[in-house]
C-alpha cells in the first residue's frame, strides 16, 4: 500500500501530465534562482552515496583550498524512491537539509516537476554541456533540462556491467555463460554446490526495475509496453529463480548483500553498477583480477543488452547556502576537474569526452567505450511519470516473481495501470 506521501510525491513527479495549477500545488513559495556572480563562502552540505566519499575527498579538499569554501558529507540515499520519501517533506516546507544533492534520473525529473530545484547556472552548464559525446547528450537533454533550465549535471553516466568469477568456474570446469541458455547450463552444473550462475539485488523500491530492465533489454522488449520481450524477461527471471539458478532472496537484497554474496563465492556471474570496480579490489582478502572480470553482458533473444541511467549533481531551491553550492557544481564540473574525479573514484565516470580521452584507453573507462562501440548499451527506459512508471514495475514484478500472480495477469497490470497514467 502506497503511503500519502509516495502519491504525493508521484503525482508531482508527472512532467506531462501537469498543469500550471497542479504544479504551484507541488512547489515551496519562495526561492530564487542564484547565479555564480554571488560571492560564495561558509560551508555546504554535499549529500553523496557514502561509498564515494573517502575516494573524492581529496579532490573536495582542493575545492576548499581554492575556494575557501567548506564541504561537509551527508549520506545520501542509494535510490531514486528513498531520495523522494526523504526529502519531498523537507522540500514543501520550503527547507533543505542539503545544499548539493545527488540526483537521479527519476528523481530529478519529479523534483524538478514540483519547483524544487534551482536552475544551475549558465557557466556551469556551457562548460560541461560542450564537454558532452553524443549518446551523453541525449540523455543530458532528456532528464536533466526543462523548460529551457537545466536541474542536473551527470557525474555519473553509468551503465550495469557483467561481472565474472572466471576463477570459479574454472575451479568447475566452466567459462563465463554468454547467452540466457549459458546461465541455465552453468546455473545446472552449480546447483549442488550451492552456487549461483547469476544474481542481481531486485529488492523494492527501485531495484526491481532495474533488474527486469536489464533482462527486457536483452529480450528486445520495451518495458513500458509490457510487449512480448518484456513477458519473456519476466519469465526468464522468474525460471532462473525456480530452478535455483539464481537466488530467490536477492529479491530482497541491496547492492552490499549481492557483493558480498559475489565476494563469498557463492554467486558466479551478476550485473552490477560501476562502483563495483572498486568494491572489489578493496577486499583484500578475497580479490583477485580472475575474480571480478568485466565481460560482456548476456545475449537474449534481442541481443547482448544492458542500460545506461546516472547520478549527478542538483542544487535544492531551498539550499541555505545557494551561492557557495552553485560555485561548487561549476568547480566540480570542470573538464580537468572530471578527469581527476573519474580517476579516483568509479561512481564519478562519465562518457564525456574529456574523461574518455583521458582514461579510455584502460580500467573501467575502457570497458564502458568498448560496451558502447559494440552497441551493447540501450537508453534507460523513459516515461514522463518516471518515478510512478517504476514503482508500477516494482510492485508487480515483485508479485510476478513471488508467485503472487502468473505472467499473463503481471502483463495485463502492466499494461493497465501504465495506461491508466494517460
């Protein structure tokens, strides 16, 4: 059951759909746009996915020096849904606990929807919107501009990798599965051993979508239209789980429990995000290169398949200290700035074409330009009722999956309450 606030939330996330009127209904009084023209100074608050603090600090620690401008951390939530519950509240108040926040792509488009964010100024956005290769662009305009404003500049243009335990299975006589039909003959020679071909944390809220995303990419299926690629995802996920090629808790795990299952060698193969590349080699006790190998995604039936979706830097309306975190995203946003963050830290590699000069030649940068010259990358799905969209997809994947409804009721959901968004 939906809470008050979620429907709240999600009918202020409906770009489309809203009218001038609904939107003053979303938005705070107040607030002002801030240019770069006011001198900053004092401290913000910079709300980041807290694995990524320590690996930028040192980066932040030149902001500081040249800026005289303080930046303190705040944890800030892992998906689009629990970015929402936690701030909408704040935001109607017309307060922030946060100057800077990290945003993604839903949930930049709900929070902007609702009057939330401060438009990012022009000399910020000039300087990385030149810095953009194509595919980036796109998706730039997409989620991050309205109404001729832009809300978000992307740090993070990420795409879910394959990850391969090739030590595993070579210890079992296996290689690395390249199509659906591969992890159903590996996930059969494992079962006895209490092994995984394959995992991904699919738990609510968020997660869910991105894994039955990732599976209807590779069936050529549109997920919005609840098509017949995206019945036979649906289908695929749910043998996989049957048949005990994949476990069926991971449907209640986070990113950290499907690591650590990965990282006990009890999971041979997974999709994960970026991060992972330097999760893995900070296990000291268990890594090795042979051990988290980056590979190509699985075909399905529509090919080998995954999404592209990101992370990136917004400014609240409502930040207590507008200027000084407007300085901050132009400074952090900087072609020779990204360069330096894209190397320290995997959850700040994007495909702008400074960091893929600089880095595309080795490590995860290399691996994210050979995904894209292969063709394997799809755009995220898109509606303009993102944030609702997904939770649709949630909920009734979770009770596909579950065996709370067969795939002919979970398509005919689907489809009506998608349609029912108008």
């Amino acid at each position: 059951m939906k809470t008050k606030l979620m429907h709240r939330i999600l009918a202020c996330g409906g770009i489309a759909v809203l009218s001038a009127g609904l939107l003053a209904g979303c938005s705070p009084s107040g607030g002002s746009t801030s240019s770069s023209s006011d001198k900053p100074s004092g401290e913000i608050t910079y709300a980041l996915q807290s694995f990524a603090q320590p690996q930028i600090k040192p980066i932040i620690d030149e902001f500081t020096k040249e800026t005289g401008i303080t930046v303190k951390f705040a944890s800030g939530p892992a998906t689009d849904q629990d970015l929402l519950t936690q701030l909408v509240p704040a935001f109607t108040s017309n307060t922030s606990p946060y100057d800077v926040i990290d945003t993604g792509d839903p949930s930049v488009s709900a929070l902007a929807a609702g009057g939330w964010l401060a438009p990012l100024s022009d000399v910020a956005v000039k300087e990385y919107t030149d810095d953009l290769s194509a595919g980036m662009a796109a998706a730039h305009k997409q989620w991050n501009q309205k109404d001729g404003n832009t809300y978000r500049l992307y740090h993070n243009f990420e795409l879910g990798y394959s990850w391969s335990n090739e030590a595993l299975l070579a210890a079992n006589g296996l290689t690395t599965p390249k199509t659906w039909a591969d992890i159903e003959t590996v996930g059969a020679a494992l079962k006895a051993k209490g092994i995984y071909s394959f995992a991904d944390a699919a738990s609510k809220p968020g997660l869910t979508f991105v894994y039955l995303a990732y599976l209807t990419a590779q069936a050529g299926g549109n997920l919005y239209q609840a098509d017949a690629g995206t019945k036979q995802a649906f289908e695929f996920a749910k043998k996989l789980i049957d048949e005990g090629y994949a476990p069926k808790d991971a449907l209640t795990w986070t990113y950290d429990q499907q690591n650590q299952a990965y990282m006990s060698d009890r999971v041979a193969t997974m999709r994960q995000w970026t991060f992972f590349n330097d999760v893995a080699p900070a296990n000291k006790e268990w890594y090795a290169p042979e051990k988290a190998v980056l590979v190509d995604p699985p075909a399905g039936p529509g090919g080998a398949k995954t999404w592209a979706g990101g992370w990136g830097m917004s400014v609240p309306k409502a930040a207590k200290n507008k200027s000084a975190a407007m300085k901050f995203v132009e400074w952090m946003n900087q072609p020779e700035v990204a360069i330096k963050l894209a190397k320290a830290s995997s959850f700040f590699v994007t495909a702008r074409t400074s960091v893929l000069d600089a880095l595309g030649t080795s490590g995860i940068a290399k691996v994210l330009k050979h995904y894209s010259d292969s063709g394997f990358v799809t755009p995220r799905p898109y509606h303009p009722q993102a944030a609702k969209t997904e939770t649709i997809v949630d909920e009734i994947g979770q009770s596909y999956l579950t065996g709370q409804m067969n795939i002919n009721t979970a398509m005919s959901e689907l489809k009506k309450q998608l349609a029912d968004l108008g």
